[in-house]
C-alpha cells in the first residue's frame, strides 16, 4: 500500500463516516440528553460492531450477506425494527430537567453503548459498503489482511472523529434545547428521522456492488 493510496483513502473514508445515518444522527441525540462524553464514549459501541464488519470483509464472508436473500432480509427487518423502537422512545420520551440528565448520563453508558452497537450491527448495508469501499484500497499483489488491518484502523480512528463532531453538535443543541418545549420537539424530530431510516432500510435492496 503506498502513500498515494492512503492520501487517497483518507478523505474519501472521512467523507463516508461524516455522512449523516442512524448511528450520527443518535450520537447527536444522546449529546442533546445526556451530553458530549456521554454520546462520545457510547460510541465505542458502533465501532465494536464496524470491527466485526472489517473483519467479515477482510475474510470475504461478506459474499454470503450478498448472495443469501434470507440472510439479508432477516438482518434489514430486525435492523429496522431496532431503529422503529428507538424512534418511539425518543418520540414518547419526557423532558428531563439538568439533575435527572446528569443521574441518567452515569447509568446508562452501557446501554447507550448497546444502542450504537445494534443501529450499527443491525444494517446489513455496512456491511456491504465495507466490501465495496475498503477493497478498492488494497493491492491484490501483496497479502491483504495485514492492508485491511491498516484500512480498518483508519477507518476506526476517523469514524471516532466523526462520532466526536456529532456529539459535539449535539452538545452545544443542549443547551437551546434545554426548555422542555424545544427538547420535546427536538426529541419527536429525530424519532422521526429514525423512523424513516427504518423505513429506508427495509427498503434496502442487496447489492453486488454493496452500494
């Protein structure tokens, strides 16, 4: 791998982990609730699942995501429905005063973390993007898991800036967004958009190109 392709990598990666998707769009929500590191640390969850998906690609296991219909319909449907669950808990959730959010940042890291793993792990598209994006990087001629391992940690690096950038945004919106009113609204609006993201992902087609 040389430095020409790296140079090339680099913005073309950070592009595709700053683009809006389920995953940023709950790093900003969780920051607008509970706050920066809160949203920044549960993020560690999406990049377990992302991991997971390198590793499939690396191993070519991905060709299976492709090929079996079923395979992929089972994950787009448990996917979505995820996300169909969190868009009805942000759309019924309650203004929480400053105290209540600072309890709630301490106790539920974990499973904030759990929420980013399964947005993540529940889109079987990743997946895909994985198999179509980061082999285009890699020179056939020389071994390719030690190349995939490089690209991998680079994607991983970058993707923790982008979750940072989000929280960060979400963040400063905490604050105009601390009138109950504003939060509720806030809190319905991104339900929604959770909820199209489900409906856009059961309408996920595969593809060989993983576009």
């Amino acid at each position: 791998m040389t430095t020409g392709t790296l140079l090339l990598f680099i913005p073309a990666c950070f592009a595709l982990n700053m683009a809006p998707g389920p995953n940023n769009l709950l790093s900003v929500s969780n920051a607008t609730r509970y706050g920066f590191w809160s949203a920044s640390v549960a993020g560690v969850g999406r990049l377990i699942a992302f991991v997971g998906m390198i590793a499939i690609a690396a191993a070519g296991l991905a060709t299976v995501l492709q090929t079996s219909e079923i395979l992929f319909y089972a994950v787009k449907v448990v996917g979505a429905a995820y996300l169909f669950y969190l868009a009805f808990q942000l759309w019924r959730a309650a203004p929480a005063n400053e105290s209540t959010k600072r309890a709630d940042s301490r106790q539920s890291i974990f499973s904030l973390a759990r929420q980013e793993f399964l947005v993540a792990a529940g889109n079987p598209k990743a997946i895909l993007i994985f198999t179509a994006f980061l082999p285009q990087f890699v020179d056939m001629s020389k071994p390719a898991v030690p190349q995939f391992a490089v690209l991998g940690a680079l994607f991983l690096g970058l993707e923790w800036i982008a979750i940072a950038a989000y929280a960060y945004m979400g963040s400063h919106l905490r604050k105009w967004f601390s009138e109950p009113r504003r939060q509720q609204i806030f809190n319905r609006t991104c339900g929604s958009l959770l909820g199209v993201a489900g409906i856009g992902l059961l309408a996920a087609r595969r593809s060989t190109s993983g576009a």
